[in-house]
C-alpha cells in the first residue's frame, strides 16, 4: 500500500507541470463494489497517469446492495487534497455539488423463494413417495436484496425425512461467498391416493378387497403410507381402524403357515445330504420364522427355519 501511495504521489510531482486537469462530478452513479471510487462519481476531461491514478483513489464506502447514498462533491474534494498534499494546484473541480449514488444487486423476492423450496422439493422426489408435493408458508417472506454475481443457494429442511418438515433454511450465496442465511416457517402438502378403510375393522381380521379402498389424502404427516392395497391382502389386522383410516404396514402382520401341533416335513440338508422326516410343530410359525419341531420316530426336539407352508428346514 505505501509502495502505491509513493507511486501515486511521483505521478502528481511528474504532472504538476503539465496540462490543467478538470473533474467533473456526476449527478448519479452506480457501483458494483462495496468501496466507492472518483472514477464511479466523476469524470476527467483529459487522460493522463495523473488522471488514471486520481479515478482509482476511494471517495466512501458503498451503500448496501439494492440502497443508495448522497455524496457531497465538495467533501470528496476537500478529503483528496487532504491525503494528497502533492496534487497539481490547478485541477478544477466542477459538475454537480451532489451526487447520488446507488448500488445494484440481485432482487429476491418471495416468489423467488418459493421457487427455490418447490425446485429442492422437485429434485428430492426420488427419496418422496408418490405424491402432488407442495411448501406452503406461514407467511410470505419479505424479499432482499443481495449483491450482484453468480447467485447460488443451499435449502436445508428442518427435518431430514422432509414431510415432515416446518420449516426450510436457505443459504444465499453470491461468487461463493454466503450473503443471506434465512429460515422459511410453513407446512408441506402432500396429496396422494393411498389406501383406507373401506369400514370400520377389527382387530384380527383378515384382509379381503372389500376392506380397502383408496382416497387422496395428505400424506404430510402420515409414517410410511400405503399406495397399493394388493400389498395388505390376506394380512391380518392387529390394531381396530375406523372408516377412513389409514391403514399402515405398522397395523398388519403376516398370517402363520404353520400352525402349533401341526404335522410338518421337515427338510435336512448338509452338502450332498438331503433328508427327509415327520415331525409336529410346538408354535405357530410365519415364513422364514425359526420354531422348533419334535421328530415323531425320535422325539427329538430340533429347531428349523419356516420355509413353506407345512416345510421346516432343520438346522444342524
């Protein structure tokens, strides 16, 4: 920095000889930066070192982006002659006494950040069940203003499993560099056909197609839904549902093919071996459940594996 200052005022000494510089200030300016410099406020009539170096000399700081600030041209005079004792005593200073300055930036509007939560929605479909996905907010979010550059953004749910989420944290970032870090409240809707009771149900029934049905609900709120009732027959109920009831994989279980003191074969297989016996089942045993079997010619008892209906692969 002294090294630029030391540069900066042998230009002024090289030039205090030369033609008179006039500058002129703007009426109006805009800038990009986060400082403001001559050469964003005013303009010289002539280019030489001198007035390369004199454009580049910081005048103020900008204002935030999408604001604006009023300078006056005869502090940014005063404050340039102040710092450089060696600038040519003829420039002239003219133009406008005041100049208003405004810095651009990137809109974001509430529109813009439902967009931003509906395209995270979109791209998470793939792990979402099938189902018309919308956010809706609590409020409409009030929009911002950020500075102008490549504008990327990171969405993070409130909660990892996203239906169940109440709110969506969005993290602005503009080249890289985080500009806004905001959290959105709402509630997600999940429209989706999954099946229900087409009546009141008891518990220990077995499910037939008459006892379901399908009705689009909002799936939000609702732990692993069903969507195909072929997925449910023939299972066996173990809670009550009421009419319209969701009926989950968490309300059903899957009915013994074996039943206790039934007559079972049971299988014995060991490399090449493979053996065949009779023997009576001491529970009731749902497939690939491990239940233990008493052979009738030995009356031993062995543990086995449910393999099929009346089939129980012994374990050696």
């Amino acid at each position: 920095m002294i090294r630029f200052l030391l540069t900066i005022f042998s230009l002024f000494a090289l030039f205090t000889s030369s033609q008179a510089l006039e500058i002129t200030f703007n009426q109006s300016a805009q800038v990009d930066d986060t400082i403001i410099r001559l050469g964003d406020v005013a303009k010289c009539d002539v280019q030489s070192p001198l007035a390369e170096a004199l454009i580049t000399q910081p005048v103020g700081q900008a204002p935030a982006p999408g604001e604006t600030i009023d300078l006056r041209s005869q502090n940014i005079k005063q404050s340039l002659l102040a710092t450089n004792h060696s600038l040519p005593s003829d420039i002239t200073w003219s133009g406008s006494p005041m100049i208003h300055v405004s810095r651009q930036g990137i809109v974001v509007g509430s529109d813009r950040i439902q967009d931003i939560i509906g395209e995270f929605l979109s791209s998470s479909a793939k792990n979402l069940p099938k189902a018309d996905i919308r956010f809706i907010p609590i409020s409409l979010p009030l929009p911002f203003t950020v500075p102008k550059g490549a504008l990327t953004y990171d969405v993070i749910p409130s909660n990892p499993g996203i239906l169940s989420s109440s709110s969506f944290s969005i993290i602005f970032k503009v080249d890289g560099k985080v500009v806004k870090n905001m959290s959105v409240r709402g509630k997600i809707e999940a429209l989706a056909q999954i099946v229900v009771a087409a009546e009141p149900l008891k518990k220990g029934l077995i499910l037939q197609p008459q006892h379901l049905t399908l009705v689009a609900m909002d799936i939000g709120e609702i732990a692993n839904p069903e969507i195909d009732s072929h997925n449910l027959l023939g299972l066996q109920l173990t809670k009550t549902a009421a009419r319209g009831a969701p009926i989950l994989g968490s309300m059903v279980e899957v009915l013994p093919i074996i039943k206790r003191g039934q007559k079972v074969k049971m299988v014995i297989e060991s490399g090449p071996l493979h053996l065949t016996a009779t023997g009576f089942a001491h529970s009731d045993g749902k497939l690939d459940q491990m239940i233990k079997v008493q052979n009738i010619e030995s009356n031993k008892m062995l543990q086995g594996r449910v393999s099929g209906p009346g089939v129980v692969e012994v374990l050696l």
